[in-house]
C-alpha cells in the first residue's frame, strides 16, 4: 500500500555535523545510515519521502527562533545542506516524483507549508518520522500531524536530539499522548 511516506526532518550539517552552528553531534551522526536506508526502502517500494527542512534568515527580527538559538539553516548555506550520505542520495533522488524537499519555518513541518494538501491529494495516511531534533522539530510535526489524523510511526533508530533528556521523554510523549508505533 502507498499510503504512507517518510519525513526526514532537519537533517542537515547544521543540526548534524560536528562543526553544525546547532548540531546534535555523535547521536544524530549514528543515525546517518537508518535514514539513508529507510528512504531507500520507502522509494523502492513506491512510496513518498518527504524532507522538511528549516529555512531561516540572518537576524531576522519577525522570527521567534532568532532570540532562543544561533544562526542556523540558512538559505544557501552549507549549514543547510543535508548531512552526509543523505545529501548524495537526495542529488541522485530529487528528481524523483516521490521525493520532496519542503521549506518549513518553524518547528512544525505543518506550520506554513502546504504538507497537509500534499498528503491528502496523494491519500497518505501513515507518516514514518525521522530525523532531529526529537523533542523540538520531530515533535512538533508528530503534534501537528496527530491532530491532522495522521497515524504515527516514529523509527526509534533514526531520531536524535541535543538532549538525552529531551529526547526521551518525546519518544515516550508520541507513544502515550500521539498513539504512536515506536519501531527500532
């Protein structure tokens, strides 16, 4: 059934690499290879992958992000470029009709977007969740896509966050409170 698709959210050298201007270093560069090959998976069989990915500005004064974190993902930037192996796979990708890089603003891949039509005019019901930062942009997504009447399926292998804390008490929040499939 191609009802589902995989977000792949903010994985990119900002949030990833070690010289990331807001990076989850060592856990999110572990899971470099489950996302690779999730979204390998997910295209083999003819389903849709999806990587929303923060869009910011320099000292943007309107944005809420610019007073709680440094500089980050900004537009043609380095720091917004995917990390690693998941930047060869979209090059060799993006012109695939199942592959879809999306602009988001804030930490809801929803907030802004047009994700929500995009899903609905392809009948996608079930979204796999990965990548970081597990408690802020990943959770924001799962609320957002809980409240939609998405069903959740969150890759325990393949989300990560700065903090340890943070990130599991998110993993345990999509189980409990978003009826989540938390799968390895």
């Amino acid at each position: 059934m191609n009802n589902e698709a995989l977000l792949i959210i903010d994985y990119t050298n900002d949030f990833v690499a070690d010289k990331g201007s807001l990076t989850c270093g060592l856990p999110a560069q572990k899971i470099e290879k489950q996302i690779v090959s999730l979204a390998e998976q997910f295209l083999k069989e003819n389903k849709w992958v999806i990587l929303p990915t923060d869009l910011h500005f320099k000292n943007n004064p309107y944005h809420p992000e610019t007073k709680l974190f440094p500089p980050h993902n900004l537009g043609h930037t380095w720091g917004r470029e995917f990390y690693g192996e998941l930047q060869k796979w979209y090059e060799d990708n993006k012109d695939n009709d199942h592959v879809l890089m999306l602009d988001k603003t804030r930490y809801s891949a929803f907030c802004g977007t047009n994700l929500d039509l995009f899903l609905r005019e392809r009948k996608i019901t079930t979204l796999h969740l990965t990548g970081v930062c597990t408690d802020i942009c990943v959770l924001h997504t799962a609320v957002d896509a809980y409240n939609k009447c998405y069903k959740l399926v969150v890759h325990k292998n393949a989300v990560a966050s700065f903090d340890e804390t943070g990130h599991k008490w998110a993993l345990n929040h999509f189980k409990t409170c978003l009826d989540a499939k938390i799968i390895d």
